[in-house]
C-alpha cells in the first residue's frame, strides 16, 4: 500500500510537470496581460508615462462619443461581419458539397481550395493589392476585356468592405474542411430512406444534409464571426483603414490607439469592449443554437 | 509552480522600479559638468567606457551613413562606445515599447508630433540647458526653425536634418513642349496661375493633346503634368499666408477662408485642371523619380528627399521654388533627434548628439541630396557649401535658391511642430479630405463637417 501511494505522488508530480508549460505560458503570456490590460484600461496611460487611475472615464469617453473614432469603426466591422460571414458559410459549403461528390480530381480540389488559407495572410494581401490596382490590375483588366464597368475595389469608401469581404472568400477552405468532414460522417442510410420516400435534390438537402451538418455550421459560424471581428492585416497592409476611414477595422483601430497615438490605457479599455462583445455574440449564437443545431444522440 | 510566477511578475516589478529611479530631473548637475568640461573631456572623466545606444529608421544607404558616423565616433572617442540600431520598419511602435519598458535609446531619431508629446511626459531629456550652456553649438548658429520647443524651457530636439519643398522636374519634357522652366528664385517665382498654366500645356493625352486644347481627354492621359503629396494637404497654407492654427495658439481656423482655399486648390490640380494624376490614377503611378525619368510626369511637387533618387536617376533634372499664392514660401518638415529621460550618461549622449549634428560626420547623407544641414554656416560659406550643395548629382543648379534660400528665408514649420494632439487631429482632417481629392465635396464643406470632431480633439499648443 505504502509503495502504491508513493508511485501515484510521483505520478501527480510528473503530470504537473509535464502540464507546467502549457500552465506556465497560460499565466504569463494570457492571464497575467490579461489582467494587467484590465487594470489599464481604467488608467490614463500613455505609452511613455506611467498609469494613473481614472476609473471607467476610458469606457466613458468611448461609449459617449468623445472618442471620434469608436463608432466608426464598430460600424465598419458589423458590416464586414455581416456581410462576409454568411457569404462565407454558404461558399464553403457549396465548396464542400461539390467537393463531396464523386467528381473526379476530387483530391486534387480539396488541396486547390485548402491551399490559399496556409498562405499568410500578409502575402496575399500583398497580391489582392496588385489585383485590385483600378488601372493595372488583373480584375479590372478581366472586366474591361469583357466590356464590364469596372471597379476601384479598396481604394473607394463605397466599395472597400465589399472588396474585402470578396477576398476573403479565398480563404474558406479552412471551413469547407470541416464541412466536409461533416458531410462525410453523414449515415448513408438516411440518403437511402429519402430516396425510398421520393424525395429529390433539394429536400436531401434541406431535410438531412443541412441538420445533420448543423453543429459543423454552427461552429464555423461563431469562427468567422470571432475572425470577422478581429480583422487586422487587411487594413494594416492594404488600406491603412482609408479611405475616408471606411475601412477603420476596430482591431486596427485599437491598434493605432496603442501604438500611433500611445494611449495604452484607452487601447485597453477598446480591447475589453471587443472581449465583451464577443462573448455576448457568441453567446446570442449559442441560444439560438438550440433551435436549429441538431446533434445525433440528443443533448450536447 | 505560483511561487515561480509570483518570482517572475516581482522580479519584473522591481525591474521597472529601479528605472524609474533615475528619472529626469536632475539633469542640472549632469549639465554643470558639461559646460565646464568640454569636448573629449566629457568622456574621460571616469575612467570606464560609456555605452550609449543610437536609434534611426532609413534606407540601407542611410543606415551606411549612420554606421560609419558612428564608428567615426567611437574612434574619436575611445571612452565612449555607441551601439548603432537600425529599425527599418515600424520605428514609432517599436520606440514606443523600448520606451515603455524603460531600455529607450539613449540618441535617436523620432517624429515631431511623438517627440512633442514625450517631451511634455518629460520621457526625452531637456536638451535646453545643454543648447544653452554648449560652447560650440547654440540656437543662434542653427538655421530658424531647426529648434522644437515643448515649452518656454524646455527644448524636446533640434532637427536631424531640415527638409523643404519644391518643385522638382524633369528638363527635357519642358524643353519638348515649349515651356519656360520654373524659376528657381523666390522672389521671381511662378503665380499658382502660371503654375497651373505650365502644369496644363505639360498634360497630354493619349493623342498628344495637352490639357489646354478643348479636344482634350482626361479620362486618357498618357502625361501628367505635376503631382504632390496629399498627405501634405497643409503645404500651400505658407504660401496662402494662413495657418492651421490661429497666431495666438487659442484656436484652428479650420473655416477659415485661406485654409480650405489652398486645400481646394491642390484639389483642382486633379479634378478641374487634370492636370495631376487622382487616388486611383496614382496608384499606377511608379514613384515619384521615376515617373519624372519615364516621363509620366513633367513636375513633382515634393520635399527636397527625393533628389537622392532623382540623381540615381540620370535624367536631366532640376528644382524651381515654390509657386506662390501670395507671398514666397515653403513646407519644412524636418524631424528631430531626441535624447532619452532615463539615459544614464546625459552628457556623453550629448556629447554624441552634438557630433551627429555636425554636417562633417554625416556628410555622406548631405552631400547625396537626401539631408539638408542644420548648421547655419553650411548655408553661408562657400567652402562649406561647396561639401555638399554642388555635389552632383544629388543637387542641381536650381538648389542653392528654390530649395536653400527658400528655406531659410521663407520657410515654414507645419502646424504639427506646435500642435498638441497632432497625431489624433491629422487622423481626423486627412481622411475627411479623401473626400476632397476625389472631387466629390469641397475642402470647405469637408472641414466644415469634420470641424466639430477636430475642435473637440484641439488640446492649444506648444512652444515657447
């Protein structure tokens, strides 16, 4: 018995062990920033001085207007959001469900199509550059060969969220990924039981295909919404949030507030917001879920 | 394992106390010392090496010239040992956590709207005291606006290098057109109208047509005939005889007549003469040198940096002052060296600042057209002009008079070498003008509209 106990300490140390440095970086480089930027943004602190408590005037002076850039850039990142997010479900899925039959080359467009989202995204967004160049670019040359308007993509006010949302669309073979491998795990039987009862395409579709993918949808859907909320390299390396601030991505903003104009402790106070908005989103999914997720087997 | 992290966060706190320690403050003592004892003395006092760290940003040809002025340096000064850091790419957010984290640089380069705003944080060391009490250098031997004051005593950098525009073209497109050259004198210097005029006969088409005939396509130009810098939409307010900021500092004068005046006219150059490439156009556009040697452009509009590059060029090349709107006058834009608070050797980075500002050991950035001296002398004695000024083919006959004389007879500080907050009310104005450069509102309407948001950001001025 004695030497049973002794065995299972030396087990407990050695999980703590082998567990410390992912415990470790988990405290240093997440919790301990974490509350340190909790604590700045109810700071005045510029980057250069020290902090010094302000209570929640940072929250204050965002909420009620004083900061000039605050619900600008909201509106620019729901709209992206809202815009690219269901654009991006519905082709990663259509991807998916072509990619899912039996065509042939199949393996060869699973990789084409996976392959733009390995590339960083700061090497494509130097490429879209060239591409969306209004006079030299491929997309307005293709236009213009085809006797379309042409477009000046991200370098007007109108056009640049769209734009941006169109690239982005380049990159959903992370998402169609897991679509397929929902699909995949879809029971032949039920297929077979539809076709019994003459169902066709579309009821396919909408009666087994969609449910039965739903919690893979579910979770792609609070992904891209999570990522649409944190868009950074694009406006940072194409945009420089212009024009006319149309482009003023809330992460991007958040960044210039830290590191152009030196104010740390609001940066954090706009960072915070962000954390809080996310939860709340994806709480608000969350709820809804349980109307339209299906999960085999019942409760998740 | 909480022991662990307990040690790390305490040990980085007391870190961070230490430093705080040896705040400014105390610079009087470091400054007696140093009007006593001159020159190498400085260093030789203590017997130990002095380590110091120097910061710029720049081309690796710049980076070059910095290395061997600092080498020259640490030659000449056996005591003292610089450590050169060249950060090519992102320098203010870089600075920016060195300075948080308290290892700022002792020496280096940095902007004037951030160096204002740390020097008011008392995070740069108030190099007055040492301008005053130096024997070899003081703010009367410095060409004028070459001292950035933060307060009435309190000095946050002098400039690296002064910085001046003008109109820089290409010889050959004059000559084919028939078009007289813009003078290089201030005071015979092209109207805005002449300006203008020269710009439309130098636009051409894709059928050859310049944008004077009425046959003329703007939708299809093959030639432009200037561009210019939209992030420098303040740069005719000199010449305007208006300022973004009211003369006693109390106000901006954002509605005022003359500011959106000399916004709208850049504007028209775009959307009612055609004359300069728009935002979309310009994209396609090589920069500016080199749109001036393929000849997609007869005149750029442009501080005095880009000659390095039009040298390299090997066109045919030369500068003309500054139109005029009403009186001579052209944009300085010079950015300062500056001096950590929490250096620990105050003196010897002087000492070093001193030498970086002497033309002689950094010649190589002045004599390639890029830098221009702050130093009077090298603007008047002809030995001295004769170092950097002539030397080709960075420079150019038109120099000493559109580009020296204008500088240091009409030259002009732009407002953010005074204004407080510059960097939040620049975001706000630049974007609102995108508007302006697209011909879809006027620069009035434009600054109307974002006036009330600017005023709310305007927080008064620095200076003395």
């Amino acid at each position: 018995m004695q030497s049973l106990s002794v065995l299972r300490r030396r087990e407990n140390w050695f999980g703590w062990l082998f567990a410390a440095p992912a415990i470790l970086g988990f405290f240093v480089f997440i919790l301990g920033p974490m509350a340190a930027s909790l604590y700045y943004s109810f700071t005045d602190y510029q980057i250069a001085g020290d902090p010094t408590f302000v209570g929640g005037r940072n929250y204050a002076n965002l909420f009620n207007g004083v900061d000039p850039f605050f619900y600008k850039s909201i509106f620019v990142t729901l709209y992206y959001v809202i815009l690219s997010v269901p654009l991006q479900m519905i082709t990663a899925f259509i991807l998916a469900l072509i990619l899912n039959r039996k065509i042939k080359g199949r393996a060869f467009f699973r990789v084409v199509f996976y392959l733009p989202t390995i590339m960083p995204v700061i090497a494509s967004s130097m490429v879209w550059i060239w591409m969306f160049d209004p006079d030299l670019g491929l997309l307005n040359e293709a236009l213009r060969t085809l006797h379309l308007p042409t477009s000046n993509w991200i370098y007007s006010s109108s056009s640049v969220i769209p734009t941006l949302v169109f690239m982005s669309l380049w990159t959903v073979g992370g998402t169609m990924i897991i679509f397929l491998a929902a699909l995949n795990d879809i029971p032949k039987q039920y297929y077979e039981a539809i076709e019994i009862d003459g169902g066709g395409r579309l009821q396919r579709l909408w009666h087994i295909t969609i449910p039965l993918a739903s919690p893979s949808i579910f979770f792609n859907t609070i992904m891209s919404v999570i990522g649409g909320l944190q868009v950074f390299v694009q406006p940072y390396a194409m945009t420089a949030g212009g024009p006319n601030d149309a482009s003023l991505f809330y992460v991007f903003y958040l960044y210039r507030e830290a590191f152009t104009f030196g104010n740390m402790g609001n940066a954090s106070a706009i960072a915070w917001v962000l954390f809080i908005v996310t939860m709340i989103l994806t709480y608000v999914i969350f709820k809804t879920s349980q109307k339209w997720v299906y999960y085999e087997g019942g409760e998740a | 394992m909480m022991c662990l992290v307990a040690f790390l966060v305490l040990s980085g706190c007391s870190g961070a106390a230490k430093q705080t320690a040896n705040e400014p403050g105390s610079s009087s003592e470091a400054i007696n010392d140093a009007s006593t004892t001159n020159d190498q003395s400085a260093a030789t006092d203590s017997g130990e090496v002095v380590e110091l760290t120097y910061a710029t940003w720049g081309s690796p040809n710049e980076k070059k010239a910095h290395q061997a002025a600092v080498d020259a340096f640490n030659a000449k000064y056996p005591n003292i040992k610089v450590k050169y850091l060249h950060i090519p790419a992102d320098f203010g957010t870089k600075i920016s956590t060195m300075i948080a984290a308290k290892q700022a640089p002792d020496v280096f380069l940095l902007d004037k709207v951030t160096a204002l705003k740390w020097s008011e944080q008392k995070k740069l060391y108030n190099i007055k005291p040492f301008l005053d009490a130096d024997s070899e250098i003081s703010e009367d031997k410095l060409i004028p606006n070459a001292v950035l004051y933060m307060g009435p005593d309190q000095v946050a950098g002098i400039k690296a290098t002064e910085e001046a525009f003008g109109l820089f073209y290409n010889k050959d497109m004059f000559t084919e057109a028939g078009v007289p050259v813009p003078p290089a004198n201030p005071n015979e210097t092209w109207t805005w109208e002449q300006f203008v005029e020269a710009a439309q006969k130098l636009t051409l088409d894709n059928k050859g047509r310049n944008a004077l005939d009425p046959e003329f396509n703007p939708k299809n130009i093959k030639q432009y005939g200037v561009r210019f810098n939209r992030w420098a939409w303040f740069q005719l307010f000199g010449t305007n005889e208006t300022k973004l900021v009211s003369e006693d500092g109390t106000k901006l004068q954002l509605t005022d007549p003359a500011v959106a005046d000399s916004i709208q006219k850049l504007a028209d150059l775009i959307n009612v003469y055609h004359v300069a490439p728009d935002v979309t156009q310009e994209k396609s556009l090589p920069a500016p040198a080199v749109a001036l040697q393929s000849k997609k452009v007869a005149m750029d509009l442009d501080g005095q940096w880009v000659q390095v590059d039009l040298g390299a060029s090997k066109i045919n090349w030369d500068v003309g002052a500054m139109p005029k709107i009403k009186v001579p006058s052209t944009l300085l834009n010079g950015e300062p060296f500056v001096m950590s608070a929490d250096t620990k050797h105050p003196k010897e980075a002087w000492q070093f600042y001193k030498f970086m500002i002497d033309p002689n050991n950094v010649l190589e950035l002045y004599s390639s057209g890029l830098w221009m001296p702050i130093v009077r002398e090298w603007y008047e004695k002809p030995e001295l002009m004769a170092k950097w000024a002539e030397v080709t083919p960075g420079h150019s006959p038109g120099y000493k008079q559109a580009i020296m004389e204008m500088t240091t007879q009409y030259g002009v500080n732009a407002h953010d070498y005074t204004l407080k907050n510059a960097d939040k009310i620049n975001a706000l104005i630049g974007p609102a003008l995108d508007a302006v450069w697209e011909g879809k509102k006027s620069a009035a309407d434009s600054l109307k509209a974002v006036e009330p948001k600017v005023q709310a950001e305007f927080k008064g001025i620095y200076g003395r």
